[in-house]
C-alpha cells in the first residue's frame, strides 16, 4: 500500500470556482459597472429572480446577499417611477 500524504493548501493559492467572488465577512458583492448594467437589463427583462441567479453564479453568494444586491441596483429605478 502506497503512503498517502496530505498536503494542505493555504487559502492563497486556492483559486475560486466563481468568476467574482463575494466578500463571505461583509456579505457583499463587488461586480464591475459592466456586468452590473448587464444584471440591471435581466432584472428589469426577465425578473428578479434570474438576475438573482445570474448573481449567484458569478459570485456564489446566496440567496439573500444575490437578492439585497439586485434590490440594490434596482433601488435607483424604483425610486423614479
């Protein structure tokens, strides 16, 4: 039987599955302009949900961090209806 080692990984150099990650103390998600007027179109298009979800596999937020977010940018359009 062969040894098996263990080798541990420091938090450095383990890169995450997720394009943008979010800040798991803050709960909060930090997304360039660009991708933010892209989930800005999909909430106002197609729904909060799947702005949310789009939120969610980018980042890997859950779901209330992904929906405080997406209210967020929402936030500025409701307040002009």
């Amino acid at each position: 039987m062969k040894n098996k080692q263990k080798t541990s990984q420091s938090p450095s150099n383990v890169k995450s599955a997720f394009s943008y990650p979010y800040d798991k103390t803050t709960d909060t998600v930090s997304l360039p302009p660009e991708i933010e007027k892209d989930i800005l179109n999909i909430a106002l298009a197609k729904g909060v949900p799947k702005a949310m979800q789009k939120v969610m596999e980018l980042t890997g937020a859950g779901l209330k961090v992904s929906k405080d977010y997406v209210d967020s940018l929402l936030a500025p359009k409701r307040k002009n209806l």
